[in-house]
C-alpha cells in the first residue's frame, strides 16, 4: 500500500505501477495496464479527477470533518446539501474535459451509502461498522487515492433470489470465516474503473431475504488482493487505440474501463467488513447507493455540452452553420441536456440529513434525472449525427490521409468551409463517431441505459413514490367532488420534504 498521499497525477499513476493485478484481455495477462494504449485513456480520465482538484479547489476538493483536511470530493461524505450540489457541478465539468466516464462516482456515492448503513446497522445491532468504515475512508483520505464501488453481481436466472440459484458465485457471498475475518467468493460484472482505482467497496445488489444472509456482505478489498482476477471489458473500436492513428479514434485520450471482476476466497478482515449477515439492510443499502447515483449520472450533460459543441462545429465546417433547422436542432439539443442537468442537480438540492449526518439527495428527482438519461443522449446523438453527415462513418483513415497518393484526393474531395482544413473536419466528425457509436458511445448511450439501473428500475420506483391517491385527492377536491378533507393536509413522505422549509437548518 502506499506510504505518502498521491499529491500530482504522475504519483497517481505510479501508484498504478508494479501491483500484481492479474488481468485478461484480448486472451493474454496485461502485464503493464498504465502504458497499455487501449486501457491507458481510462487512466487518464480517472488522472483528471485528481489534475481538477489541483486546479479548481472550491469545485473538486472539500472539507472533511472525518480526517480534518481539505480532501478530494470523490472521497467526501455530504455533510450538507452544497456538498451534494457541488458533486453534481464537478461530474458536468469532469464530463466536459473527457467526454466519456471518469469512472470516480460509483465509489464516491459507495463512500456515501455506507456512512450512513453502517451507523444505522451499528445501532440496531451493537456491531462496530460504522467505526470501520470511519477508519478506511479517513486513510482514504488521507492517501488521496482513487475507491471504486462494486455492486453489479452477474446474478444468473433473474427469477431466482441469490439462495435459490444453481450457482451460488453469481452473487458476492461469504463461504467461509475464522476469528480474523471472511472470505468471499462471485464476481461482479461490468464493473467500471476498477483497475484504476486502489480499493473496491464491495456491496450487496439487491434486496435480500434471510436464507440469503451470506450474500449480505459489504467490505473493503485491495484491488491487488492476489485472488482476484479481472478480465477487460472491449468497446466498440477498441483497437482504433493500436494502430497510431489519433485521429481515428475519435477521443484519443480519454475512455471508460470496464471488467468482470472474479473473487476466488478473497479474504476480508473484520476491521475491513462493515455488513455481514444484516440482510435486512442490503435493500435500503442499494437503495440508497442508487438513489445518489442516479443523479451522479448529471455527468451525462458535460458529455452533452461536448456533443453540442462538436455538432455545431461540424455545421460549421459544412458551412452551415445559420440555417435555420441547425440553430433549432442545436437548441433541441440544449434543452435536453439541461434536463438532464436539471433533475440532477435539483435532486441534490432537495436533499434530506440522515441519522448519521451525512445528507442524502432527493429521490424522485434522482430517478427522474436518471430515467431522462436513459433515452435524452440517444436523441441527442441522433440530432448529432442527421447535422454531421454521412461522412463521419464513410470517412477513410488517418493513414489514408497522409498517403501520396489518396491524401491529396482526400483534401481535394472532402473540403469544407473554404478556410477549415479537411483534417480539422475529420477530427470533429470521428468525435461524433467516438460518442454516438465509437468508443465513449459505451460511456454516452449504453451505459446512460444501464448504469446505476435498467429504465425499469427507475419507474419502479417512481410508482412506488407517485403518490397516485394523493393527486387523485387534490383534483377531487377541485372538482367539487366531496372528499374527507383532513386527508389533505396530510402530506405523504415525499411531499413532506418537498415542501419543508426548514430541512436546512436540521442538525
Ligand atoms: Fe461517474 Fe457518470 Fe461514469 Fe457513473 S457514468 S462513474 S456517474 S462519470
Ligand atoms: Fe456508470
């Protein structure tokens, strides 16, 4: 482990250096992952989290009262709702400089979920969780380094809870402990930033029942625990990053990670465990995890400013940029993302403070913003590519560029706005290529599909918080209709804290 805090981006990446991570990809062990080409751009995207700290304090770092001193903000616990605002500011900016996943979030709302299970767990049940968790996260802080969340089981047949499958591996469970700690064995799937990062919170992926008490677990694990093999993710044009042709790529620096992650007996120590057997938690724990996550995915909408920017450009480079059709498809565009936007940050503005005084955004607004990002960059990508063109999926190679022969043809055919060179049109089009079918198309469409919860995850839950019979009162009584009307003035759960004035002030 390390001995002094990562202070610069290259400790960051040394930091990365000579682990004996045991990872696949491509059917071969990776032996350096920091200077592989295909996996370094997810290095680098991780890399900037650290370089935005450096530069712009008041959006990427904060106070924390755990470790006394001013810490990166993707290990920050809320301690009040700016805190959560400020997340939400960081992940569009983060969006904007990459324009793919910095991969930081799922740890940074893991950090957040579990200050808050273990203190409840704690006092229901005399454990000692919380002080656990305490003690890892204020190393964390401490070292500076990078924590990634691990939830996502494979979990087999999906009508069957964790202790009725065939395989009991497809999920995360205890098989085994002595008076020093666990060992657990499964996996967990399309993990994003893992290699990257120096720990994995490993949690529990749903609600469970008591026969599932063994796959209740939650714990932290050394991403170089030596019974742990990865096996990398591919993207869509993965190996454009081998054949030296920048432009090609689309986003040459920057990318998502993901991998299958596989625990073979990896044992947790007891000070590192801070859920094991409580399965009554697991929900409210995933809840809670998702809930933060789901408006984390404001992301998204510095992903959309990059698309928005590139599209315009392209229109600019064809030469039509004040056609009317544009300027409209352009605005459509930023009415989208700033919905996105919108639900996000509006989420974490109307957060609540939990016993354990870390603040939790709000929910309906979370899964609101999250459902939007299932289907918006979708649209936003279709507007992208009908005012790009056909060329940015019929464009030949860089290297074709530079050849004798077919360079000048490529310059003399696929010119422009006189003024632009075809290069410059080129780099823009493979951009929009990159996003909305390349690489980061994983990161902007598949992933705003899957991540944090399928579509159907989200209205499950805004079913369940709609409060139907409550609306149903309210136009009631309009209408004239008699109605009991002490019923108004009971406000449901979710209208408490909507129109609660003083949830600020609560302490
Ligand atoms: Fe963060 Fe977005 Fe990546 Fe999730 S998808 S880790 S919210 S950047
Ligand atoms: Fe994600």
């Amino acid at each position: 482990m390390l001995e002094k805090p990562i202070q610069s981006v290259e400790d960051y990446k040394q930091s990365l250096r000579n682990r004996k991570l045991k990872v696949y990809f491509f059917g071969e062990l990776v032996k350096n992952i920091v200077d592989h080409p295909v996996i370094a751009p997810s290095i680098n995207a991780v890399s900037k989290t650290y370089e935005l700290a450096f530069e712009d304090e008041e959006l990427a770092t904060a106070y924390s009262s755990i470790s006394d001193k001013k810490i990166n903000r993707f290990l920050h616990v809320a301690e009040k709702p700016e805190d959560l605002v400020f997340q939400n500011k960081m992940q569009r900016r983060l969006g904007q400089l990459t324009g793919t996943c910095f991969q930081r979030c799922v740890g940074m709302d893991a950090i957040n979920s579990l200050h808050s299970i273990t203190y409840e767990i704690d006092e229901k049940y005399g454990t000692n969780y919380h002080k656990n968790f305490l003690s890892f996260l204020k190393m964390a802080q401490e070292l500076n380094i990078v924590i990634g969340g691990a939830m996502t089981d494979p979990k087999g047949d999906r009508s069957k809870k964790p202790f009725e499958q065939e395989d009991p591996d497809l999920h995360v469970h205890v098989v085994d402990r002595d008076e020093k700690g666990v060992f657990i064995s499964g996996a967990k799937a399309h993990q994003t930033g893992c290699l990257n990062s120096h720990w994995l919170l490993v949690m529990p992926n749903g609600s469970l029942t008591e026969q599932d008490k063994d796959f209740a677990f939650s714990g932290a694990v050394p991403v170089d625990d030596p019974n742990i093999t990865y096996i990398y993710g591919r993207q869509s044009n993965d190996l454009r990053h081998l054949d030296g042709s920048e432009i090609d790529t689309g986003n040459f620096s920057y990318s998502g990670q993901e991998a299958l992650i596989v625990f073979d007996r990896v044992f947790v120590p007891c000070e590192r465990v801070f859920l094991d057997g409580q399965y009554e938690f697991a929900g409210t724990l995933v809840e809670r995890f998702t809930n933060y996550h789901r408006r984390s995915y404001v992301c998204k909408s510095g992903l959309g400013d990059v698309l928005i920017g590139a599209t315009a450009t392209a229109a600019d480079y064809n030469g039509v940029p004040n056609a009317s059709h544009i300027k409209d498809k352009l605005v459509e565009m930023t009415h989208l993302n700033e919905t996105i936007y919108g639900t996000g940050i509006s989420s974490s503005n109307q957060a609540y403070r939990l016993k354990s005084g870390a603040w939790m955004c709000d929910d309906v607004l979370a899964n609101v913003c999250k459902q939007h990002v299932t289907r918006f960059p979708y649209e936003m990508g279709r507007l992208a590519q009908d005012i790009a063109g056909g060329l940015m999926v019929t464009l030949p190679s860089e290297k074709d560029f530079n050849h004798d022969v077919a360079g000048p043809l490529l310059e003399k055919y696929f010119k422009g706005r006189k003024g632009v060179p075809v290069k410059h049109r080129a780099r823009i089009f493979r951009l929009i290529e990159n996003m909305t079918l390349g690489r980061n198309a994983v990161a902007y469409l598949t992933e705003s599909m899957h991540g944090a919860g399928s579509p159907q995850a989200q209205r499950i839950v805004l079913f369940r918080k709609m409060d139907i019979a409550y609306k149903k009162l309210l136009s009631q009584n309009l209408a004239g209709i008699p109605i009991d009307r002490k019923e108004l003035v009971k406000f449901p759960e979710y209208y408490k804290r909507v129109f609660n004035k003083s949830m600020r002030d609560e302490k």
